[in-house]
C-alpha cells in the first residue's frame, strides 16, 4: 500500500470517531448539555453546541484532507483537553482506559499534523 493510501486511510480512522461524536453531540443537545453540567462546565449548552460543531467539522476536514496540519493541531488540543477534564479518573479502569485511548488519538494527530494530509486530500489537489 503506498504511502499515500496509508495517510488516508489514517486520515478515516481518526476522523471517524470524531465525525460520529460530534453528530452525536449535536443532535442530542439537551442530553450533551447534561452531562457537561455533571461536570461542572459553564454553559452547558452552548460548549454542547461548540464541542460538537469541533468534532464534527475538524472530522470531516481531516476526513477529506482540507487544512489537514491545522485541524490536526486543534483535535489534538481539543483532545488533549477533553481528556483533562472527563478521563482523570485513573483509578478506574474504564477511565484509564479512556484517556490512554485519547493520547493514542492524540499522537495520530499530531504525526498527521507533521507529515499532512498526502495525495489522496483536498490539501495534496493544490500542491
């Protein structure tokens, strides 16, 4: 497989959590807003609306490879500070298993930031 077809197949499997996440997010508002409430975040439900409006357009631009180093960045910090405040809990299990799963994401995103999108992207058309 060329090197280009890897990136994009990596481009895809990062960007499809995010892409399904923010949807989610975004079509159950009230319920996204609660649990951002649960933990203690200020206005629930515009950081819904902000959180899932990230997720799914920085997926869907690493998905098609448009700006691809800096939507990388941004998930990276994004999921950098996703992890510091709902995954800390490294006592339990599931929660350790959460965040190292996000540095994982985290390290995709920053070595897609460095290498950028490839060939097979909207960024790899115009070079």
């Amino acid at each position: 497989m060329s090197d280009n077809a890897l990136a994009l197949l990596g481009r895809i499997l990062l960007a499809v959590i995010f892409i399904f996440s923010g949807f989610g997010k975004l079509t159950a508002i009230a319920g996204t807003a609660g649990y951002f409430g649960s933990l203690g975040l200020p206005l629930p439900t515009v950081t819904a609306i902000v959180v899932g409006l990230i997720e799914l357009l920085g997926g869907i631009a690493v998905l098609v490879g448009y700006k691809t180093r800096i939507a990388a960045l941004v998930l990276a910090v994004f999921t950098t500070a996703a992890t510091l405040v709902a995954h800390m809990n490294l006592g339990d299990q599931m929660q350790l298993l959460m965040a190292l799963k996000n540095l994982a994401i985290i390290g995709g995103f920053l070595a897609l930031a460095s290498r950028g999108a490839g060939r097979l992207s909207l960024d790899g058309r115009s070079a």
